[in-house]
C-alpha cells in the first residue's frame, strides 16, 4: 500500500531505458521502482560525500 506521505515522481523514459531498467531491476530481485530509487540514494550519497550533507528544511519534509 502506497505512503500518503511519500512524493509521488512521474518520468518518460524511452522504451529501451524501460526495458534496461527491468532487466536490471529483475537481475537484483528488486522491482523496477526500487532500483530507481537504489539508484537515486546512491547518487545522492555520492554527491554527498562530495559536496557535503545536504540539509533539508523542516518544511519540505512536511510538503
């Protein structure tokens, strides 16, 4: 069941992406929105770890 509270995202992606993701997705028994959203925390810990924590405004974790 989907948290009201999480943001929903809605990308177009090409139909070769798509089936990439999948295959992906499937190789790491994970669904394709759980690798995208592996890949999105590792891109952030990434820049992170770089450029520094980023801190998140008491209200954007309320909007």
């Amino acid at each position: 069941m989907r948290n009201k509270n999480n943001k929903h995202l809605g990308i177009e992606i090409d139909p070769e992406l798509h089936y990439k993701l999948h295959y992906i997705s499937k190789y790491y028994g994970r669904s394709a929105n759980g690798e995208i959203l592996y890949l999105i925390r590792q891109e952030i810990k990434a820049f992170e770890k770089l450029e520094g924590e980023i801190e998140v405004p008491k209200a954007a974790e309320t909007k």
